[in-house]
C-alpha cells in the first residue's frame, strides 16, 4: 500500500549519511605523507646544492688569494724568466722551495707550457709526463683551476699522484698560471694545500646549511599541514551543513505531507475522544487524547525544523526565558521526583535572540534532560557571562549517553529514544548557531549530560 511518508525519515538520505562515513582528516593524512616526501627531497637537494656551493666559493677565493701571493712572489723575484730560457731543476728552487715550505703547503709541482715537471718537492718526479691533467690545460690555458675532495672525489687517479705524500692525496689541489710581464702564460704552479682552518670551517658550515635546511623543511611542512588540517576542517563543516541543508529540504517535503494527510484527521479524531471522555470510556478517551497530541507535537517539531528564519531578533531575558520553561515542565518534574537547581545572578544582560525559537531550543534541552532521569534526579541551570555573551547550562545526573550516540546527536534523525523522531537536537543547535551561539554537548555515561549554550547579548558591558 502506498504511505504519505515513509515509517523511517533516515532512510530518505543514504547517500547524505555516506559523507560522515569517511574518516577525520582524509585529505589531511595523504597531504601529509606526499607534502613530508617533497619537503624531505626539496631540503636535501636545496642543502647539497648550498653547502657545495659555499665550500667552493671558500675554496676558490683560497686559491685567488693563493694566486696573488704567487703572482706578487714572480714579479718580485722575476721568476717568469726561469720559464722562457733553459734552467735547471736547482734555478726553481729559490723561488719555489721557499713556498713549499710554507704552512699549510705539503706538495708542489711547477709545469711548463709544454707541460713538462720542471720541478717538484718530490725530486723523483721531475722530468715525468703528467699525462691526462684537466685542471693543468685549464691553468694552461690562463684560468686558475681547483679540485679538492670537498666538493667532489675523483673519478680517477692522476699519474701525478704516484709521486704525491700520502698526506697530500686529500689536500687541495690548486693550479695557478704564472705570467710574464705581458701576461702571457709561461708556466703553471701545483699547490697541495691543506689548510686545517679552511676545511674545519667548510665542514662547520656545511653542517649549518643543512641544520638550516631541515629546519626550514621542518617549518614549511608544519605550516603546510597546519592549513591543509585547517582547510579540511572548514571543508568537514561545509559538508555537514549540506547535509544539513539536504535533510531541511527533505524534512519540509516530508512535513508538509504529513501536515497536510494527518492535521485534519488527527483533529477529527482528538474532538471525538472529548466526546468520549464524558462518558464510561474516559480513561481510554484520555490515552487517546494523548496520542493525538503527541503526533502533532512531532508535526510541530519537524515544521518547526523546516521553517526557521525569517523572524525579527530582538532583546530576550534569559533568565526569565528560563523560569519559563521549567514551569511548562512543572508537572512532569514534580512526577518523576526531579530537583531543580537554579545558578544565575540578577541583572544579567539579556541576548539578542528569537524569543519564540530560542524558547523551542531550550525547551528540548530541558525535555531531553528529564527524560535522562525516569527515576528521578537533580536538573541545574546555570547563566555566566563571558566577555560580552551569556553561557547557559543544562546539567543532569541521568544515565547519560554512549560514546558513539554522543558524535552523531546533531544529525537529523538520530535519535535513541522509541518515540523520538531525531530533529530536537539538530534543531537546538541549528537555532542557536542562527543567533550566532553555539551548542555544545558533553555526557558521561551514567553520571549525566551537561549541554552548554552561549549566545551574545544584546547590550556589551563596558569594561572600564
């Protein structure tokens, strides 16, 4: 048989219900692992290519200042003209043994343009061909050049280096061209340097550049998944309130169905069981009278649900606001043995608030509250201020509720009550996040519930 509505609201949005399937921070925790790979990368690349190219540049202007002392040494001692008439190993030594003695010098072979050893500190390895030297054509060539394992190890080991200390084969290697009073090249001087505190202070800064490189990783990836945590967020509460604009429209289709198959009929038949009630059946009359009235309370509920907005705010006491409600509630607390606890000073500012809306919401909260306590219990009310808004809360000792009912109270139509219809609390909350509030929950099962709310108030006090 077809039915106006269906027997269960929840089953009308499955495909809404699949949006809180996914897990917190989703998108958060690849963004994380992929953004953590490409900073590691970026910071080692960024470190190798920094400290390589501070450690050359030190090493280079070590070897420029290397080239001018050797070039003020020639020019001093005229030392071009060893390279433009014959000479023998022992003219070179003046010139070039007084600087291989030098600190920080553990090595020297000097070249001629056609890249014969004309001299070394090693006297084995005169006269000897120094055979495939790139650095020796480029000092050849009038350009200081350099190699050192501080910047990379050789692929290869020269000839020269049969004839080099052992504790020459890490220095650095510095070819210098030596010029003649024109300028021309005339021949080429190797220096094995090792200079303690120029590769002391290499390898300190090296280790600085990447101290300073990982930090900075560091920093730009916690900043990166702060945002993306931030952004998920805000993408989390889009997400519930399309759901939550979803249901709305579900809920108003489905009200206004209900309204319009069962008001009618449900006046017809509450009229009836008055009839009734004057006679032998009144005890039946008055369970009937209270069906009734329980449906269209639910009708009420879910129209009031649909049709939020549209009325004027305005200044609303909320203490007054709250006697109120607990006297429409005065049967029911008496009934079920209920103490009422009342925490609010006088003279509190009142909120800017739809006082008909406002009163609705706060009404569920009280009627969720007694419910929590069928065998009686203590229900407090309590109003602070807080910096320019008013904070009320709901507090019972009930039996509280699950851990896994607390994450979904605020989804339209959960509800673990036989006779709820799931809309109460979504719609509390839905009302006072309108007035610019919050709706807060929090329980421990079997010690109670406390709901907070805050809303602003109308009048700001001043602080002065």
């Amino acid at each position: 048989m077809h039915t106006l509505f269906s027997p269960d609201p929840a089953m009308a949005l499955p495909d809404l219900r699949q949006l809180f399937q996914r897990p917190a921070l989703f998108w958060t925790r690849r963004f994380a692992v992929l953004s953590l790979l490409c900073v590691v990368i970026t910071a080692s690349v960024s470190a190798t290519l920094l400290s390589r190219n501070v450690s050359e540049r030190m090493l280079w202007r070590n070897g420029e200042l290397a080239q001018e002392f050797l070039d003020s040494l020639v020019r001093m001692q005229h030392g071009d003209a060893l390279f433009t008439r014959p000479s023998e190993p022992q003219a070179f030594e003046a010139l070039f043994g007084e600087l291989a003695r030098m600190p920080g010098l553990v090595h020297t072979n000097v070249y001629d343009t056609q890249r014969r050893l004309v001299w070394s500190t090693n006297a084995a390895a005169i006269g000897r061909d120094p055979g495939a030297n790139h650095e020796l054509d480029e000092a050849l060539a009038g350009r200081l050049a350099l190699e050192s394992a501080l910047l990379e190890t050789a692929s290869f080991i020269k000839p020269e280096h049969a004839f080099v200390p052992d504790e020459a084969l890490d220095a650095i290697e510095v070819y210098i061209p030596v010029h003649d009073a024109q300028r021309r090249v005339v021949g080429v001087a190797e220096l094995y340097m090792q200079p303690q505190r120029l590769v002391e202070s290499v390898h300190e800064m090296t280790r600085f550049v990447w101290l300073a490189c990982g930090a900075s990783g560091l920093l730009i990836y916690g900043a990166l998944v702060g945002l993306v945590m931030m952004a998920d967020r805000q993408i989390a509460r889009q997400q519930r309130t399309i759901v939550a604009n979803e249901s709305l429209v579900a809920v108003g289709d489905m009200a206004s169905a209900v309204a319009h198959g069962l008001r009618n009929p449900l006046g017809s038949i509450r009229s009836s069981a008055e009839l009734m009630a004057q006679g032998p059946e009144a005890a039946a009359a008055q369970d009937i009278m209270n069906e009734v009235d329980r449906l269209q309370t639910w009708i009420y509920k879910l129209l009031a649900y649909a049709q939020q907005g549209g009325r004027q705010l305005a200044p609303v006491d909320l203490g007054a606001l709250c006697e109120g409600v607990l006297q429409s509630h005065g049967a029911r607390l008496a009934r079920q043995r209920v103490a009422v606890v009342r925490q609010w000073a006088p003279g509190l500012p009142p909120v800017m608030a739809d006082a008909p809306a406002l009163e609705q919401a706060l009404d569920n909260l009280v009627s969720n509250a007694i419910d929590a306590m069928p065998q009686g219990g203590e229900l407090r009310l309590g109003i602070t201020e807080r910096k320019g808004r008013l904070e009320l809360q709901v507090a019972d000792t009930g039996v509280g509720i699950a851990p896994a009912d607390l994450e979904r109270v605020f989804l339209p139509f959960h509800t673990t009550k036989r006779t709820g219809v799931g809309v109460g609390l979504p719609l509390a909350r839905r009302t006072i996040e309108r007035l610019g509030g919050s709706l807060r929950l929090f329980s421990w099962q079997g010690e109670g519930t406390q709901a907070v709310l805050t809303l602003p108030t109308a009048t700001p006090r001043s602080t002065a």
